[in-house]
C-alpha cells in the first residue's frame, strides 16, 4: 500500500465540464477533484443529474473536460489524444464498464474473439498464447471454454456482465471504471460479481472507481466514497464515516430514501422538497 | 372473500420454454392489503400480474382459477374484461415512457379508458383527472393536461401513471416494478403518494419489486417466487427476521445492508434456472446449499401451510436455513 506522499494511480485535479442546450449553460461538472491509489476503491453517489456518469466518462476521455487535469502514474491523460499509441497508451492506463453489457458487446462476435481483439491490439501475444490468455481472462470472472464460443445472446446478464470485466481487465488497466456496472443484475448474482471485483482488486492492485446510486453496494465495495449533487462534491470522506454519520443535508436524504424497516417515505418527501429548495425538483 | 385469489394458476408456453412459466401459483390479495411479490428476473412475476388482467401472452396454455371480486378472469368474455381493466384492476408499469403513448397529450392518456368505458362524459373525465394529478402532488394540473409526456421527467410521468390508473376507481392496484428506474428519493416520494391513496382509498394492492427491502419497508405481506413457483410466502417482518427457505435466506444473505458492514457476501451460487431447464424435482436444488441428493431433485415439494407462512421446501423442517445463512455472513458491527 503506497503511503500519502507516493505518488497516487490516478490524481483528478478540479474537473470541469459545462453543456450547451438551447442557449444555456448548464454545468455538469464543477471542480471535482480526488485521488485514489493502488488496490483502492472510491465511490461516486449521487442521483441522474448529478454529474457522475460524466465524470466517468471524463476519466476514459469519453469526454473531454473544459478544464482540470486527469493523471495516471503522474502521466496526464487530458486533452484530445493525438495518434494511436496515445489512444492504447491510454486505454491501457483506465478501462471503463458500463452498466448495459448488451450495448457495450457486439452482438454478432462470439465472446471469446471479442476479448481476443482486444488483446491483439495491445499485446504482441501470438496465436495460441493469445487463446490460453483469453481463457485464463475468463477463468479469472468465473467463466469456462463453453461460455468463450457463446455469442452475447447465449449467455446470462450476470455472465455477460463478467464478461465485460473481463475485456476490461485484458489490457491490464491501472484503474477500472464500473458506471453502475452491477445495477442490472439480479441480487443473487450482483453478490457474485461484487465479490470477484474485491478479488480481483486484493490480486492486481487495480484501483476502482465506483459510479452507483446504490449505498448499500458502494458500502460493501469502496473505501472512500464522494457525494455529487449538481455536478458537485458535496461531501468527501470514508464509507464508512460518511454513511454512518452524514453532515451534508443531501447525503442525509440519500440515506434516508433507502428503504427499510420504519421506512417513512412521507417524511423523505418533505426532505427532499428542503434540499430542493436550492434549486429546481424533478 | 379475498379480493384477489388465485388457485394452482399454471401457465406454459410449449413453444418457448420447457418448463412452466408459471406453476401452481397460490396467491391472495384482501381489499386494503398491501401485497408484494418478490423474485428475480425469469421468476414469473410480472406474468403474474399480466395473468390477472388476463392479459396472457398467444399460444399460452393456462390451468388453475383467478378470481377478482368474484370474477372469474381466465373465462370471462370480452366485455367482463373490459370492465375488469378499465374499472376493478389497474395496473403500474415501470417505465412510463415505455407505458405512455409519447404522441398523446397527458389530458387524453388519463381520460381515453373512462370515456371509452363509461360512454361519453368529457368534462366528469377532466374534473377527476385534475383531481388525481393534484392527488399525486404534480405542481399544475391544468397545465399538464395540455402537455405531452416528453415535457415531464420521469418522476412526474410516472406519477401521471399512478393517476392514470386510478382513474376507473379500481379496488386493485398491480404495480410492477413501478420504482425501479427512477432515483432513491423520487422513489420515496412515488411510494409515499402509492401508500396513502392506497390507505385512503382502501385498495388492495400487489407490489412487484426485486428490491427485498423495498418489499419488506412497505408490504404486509409477501410471496417469494422462483422459477415459476411460489416457495415462500409469510408476513413481511417474519419473512426477512426469519426466512424458512433456502432460497430467500439466499436472496437476504447476498443484498447487502447500507447500515452493516460484510465482510463477504454469501452470493447464492450459480444462475437462475433458464427456459429450457425442467428438473423433475424442486427448481433451486442445483443452486442450493441444503438440497440432498436422491431427495430434492427427484421429487417436487408441495407448498406446506405452517400457521400464516407457507413454504415449499421438502427439508425445511429439519434445516433453518435463515439461520445458518446469517451464520455464513461474518459482519463485524464495527
């Protein structure tokens, strides 16, 4: 574990991110800045609107920040990559799953092949070391030979799911991304997914960042976790700490609107119309 | 007399699965009860819920009686189904952009069913639509009859829905899944203005939800289903303190708590049965814990009645999987 003064895996240093619709500006992301080191996971909460999805897509260069800086090992990954080896040079550095495996896997190209191409792209693996390294991909997420020939269709969420970690991990990223990446998966196999990510991230080191709206979730998998409220961090701290003792207004109505016993939704209503005071409600 | 009963409900579909979709489904829903069913994709759920409007999909092979009010659904003619849907069971989808044609205005999606029904009178229809879009708290009802569903977030369309399908004045309300694609605290506010015309009205009301907490915060009480069956049923608070099947105890050991710490989740491990799967015996065996072989797989369980819970495991009385499953999870309460 690297200590405070080493340098961090990845540094984002006050984010910005405006967007232009029907002649206004409307600011998805204002200064936000954390950092996170090896084998380390932060969470990112907030509701739709909060900026957090175009966080993450900031970081994977999905989108580019009006200004701030994004580094990995200390190299700034901001700004239009220029040229193809700055592309893999960067795919290899942050890798991102999102929350539909559906849309983000061909459908025609059986899984196998799909992690295949990935390989061929960013290692000088040949032929037959290149299949074991597939298998071995798959082995890691808990899927076999049977499910690499399979097409997108032929296999469960859950298994597909698996499967877009799995592509993720082939370049050997230093920071994997999961934007709501286990939101769609049913209860019993979400643990199983939750699980091998805590597995994966004691074996490699990798460092992950955490994008959900689910608080139970990111308590089970982050260290660290950021509240966004309109595109900015209105609270910063440990897990723990913070969900077991808020300060800000809004991670105290985020905590409450979890449903459990004594649940009052009528009094979680009115709370929210409090906070929303500050500006317009849905 | 229940509101909603149905008895030994099966469904198959020979050309799309080889097992039944659903399987002896025992199901009762009372007026002013809140009702939820539980289960994860594939669980027969929302056919469920399809079924009692008789709603079923071409080519299904129905058996077993569902009754509402003394109707009996799977034989009644077109006009009694009419009348079922458009003024005794109503139904909440999840998404309501999905649900509402994006082409009308919200005024004509509220009104359509009631003039079509009840032949003709417009300006009754607008004086209750106004009436239940303030109902479920939307901040200009007269505005919003004019507007078109893309004008409304998903919040306040969802809203429209819950409005739209009080409408008939229904005593049924089935709502699938009617918060899962909207944000923790929009969902509060939707459960909130559910629960209290639910209360005021006196409706009884099934709630389809995959979230066992949402379940076990708001419903009296609940049926668990897997693969086409229902395995558990009990009053919410008994279910979740004390879950006799091996399955819910699953589903609870791997949801994890936003006010505990795990160490580890116990995931239930491997995938749910899929469509073309048909054991002979009980459908978790492969996945379960406590199944023994030349037992469980061979045999199907019947759904045994023990006081007001009811469960369908064959080993249930000698194993408590509720507490062996919590025995499984180290939390440390630090």
């Amino acid at each position: 574990m690297s200590s405070i003064s080493a340098e961090p895996l990845l540094q984002v240093t006050d984010l910005h991110k405006c967007y232009r619709s029907h002649g206004t500006e409307v600011a998805a992301v204002s200064g936000v800045s954390f950092r996170l080191d090896a084998g380390q996971s932060i969470g990112i909460v907030g509701e739709s609107g909060s900026g957090k999805s175009t966080t993450a897509r900031m970081l994977v260069g999905l989108e580019t920040p009006d200004s701030g800086v994004i580094s990995v090992q200390g190299r700034e990954l901001t700004g239009r990559p220029r040229g193809r080896a700055e592309r893999l040079r960067r795919a290899r550095a942050i890798q991102i799953v999102f929350q539909d495996p559906y849309l983000s896997l061909d459908p025609r190209l059986p899984v196998g092949a799909a992690i295949e191409g990935v390989l061929r792209l960013h290692t000088d693996l040949a032929g037959p070391d290149r299949r074991r390294r597939v298998l071995q991909l798959l082995e890691q997420v808990g899927l076999g030979e049977q499910q690499a020939a399979c097409v997108p269709r032929r296999l469960s969420g859950g298994q597909r799911q698996r499967v877009a970690i799995a592509r993720a991990l082939a370049v050997e990223p230093r920071v994997l991304v999961l934007d709501e990446a286990v939101s769609a998966l049913d209860v019993s196999v979400q643990a199983q997914v939750l699980n091998l990510l805590t597995d994966i991230r004691q074996e490699t080191g990798i460092g992950l960042v955490f994008i959900s709206h689910d608080l139970a979730v990111v308590r089970y998998v982050c260290d660290e976790t950021l509240v966004m409220y309109r595109g900015r961090v209105v609270e910063h701290d440990s897990t723990r700490r913070l969900l077991d003792d808020p300060t800000h207004p809004y991670t105290r109505l985020l905590l409450s609107a979890v449903p459990r016993p004594g649940w009052d939704p009528a009094a979680i209503a009115r709370l929210r119309r409090e906070v929303a005071g500050l500006g317009p409600a849905s | 007399m229940s509101l909603l009963t149905l008895t030994d409900v099966s469904l198959r579909m020979p050309a799309l699965a080889r097992r039944p979709l659903l399987d002896a489904v025992d199901l009762t829903v009372d007026r002013g009860e809140v009702v939820g069913l539980v289960g994860e994709s594939g669980s027969g759920k929302s056919l469920t819920a399809r079924a009692i409007l008789g709603l079923l999909p071409p080519g299904a092979e129905v058996g077993g009686t569902i009754e509402v009010d003394g109707l009996d659904v799977l034989s009644a003619g077109r006009d009694d189904l009419r009348r079922l849907r458009s003024s005794q069971v109503s139904m909440v989808f999840q998404d309501p952009r999905a649900a509402i044609n994006p082409l009308r205005r919200i005024g004509d999606y509220l009104t359509e069913s009631v003039r079509l029904a009840r032949g003709g009178d417009g300006r009754a229809a607008t004086a209750r639509a106004l009436e239940l879009l303030e109902a479920v708290g939307l901040p200009d009802p007269v505005r919003h009859l004019r507007q078109f569903p893309h004008e409304l977030s998903g919040g306040m369309l969802q809203r429209v829905m819950i409005a739209g399908a009080l409408m008939g004045d229904p005593s049924l309300l089935l709502c699938d899944e009617p918060t899962t694609a909207l944000d923790v605290t929009t969902q509060a506010e939707i459960v909130s203005i559910l629960a209290r015309l639910q209360a005021e009205q006196g409706l009884g009301m099934l709630f389809i939800t995959h979230d066992l907490d949402l379940a076990g915060a708001i419903c009296d009480r609940v049926y668990v289903m897997y693969a086409g069956r229902v395995v558990e049923t009990a009053r919410a608070t008994e279910l979740f303190a004390d879950p006799r099947h091996p399955y819910t105890a699953g589903l609870l050991a791997s949801t994890p708590g936003v006010d505990r710490n795990h160490d580890r989740l116990v995931p239930v491990c491997g995938s749910p049965l899929s469509l073309l799967e048909n054991p002979p015996g009980c459908a978790f065996a492969p996945r379960c814990d406590f199944a023994v072989d030349g037992l469980c797989a061979n045999e199907p369980p019947a759904l045994v009645q023990e006081g007001d819970r009811a469960v369908r495991c064959l080993r249930s009385a000698e194993i408590s999987p509720g507490r062996s499953a919590r025995a499984h999870t180290v939390r440390s309460a630090r």
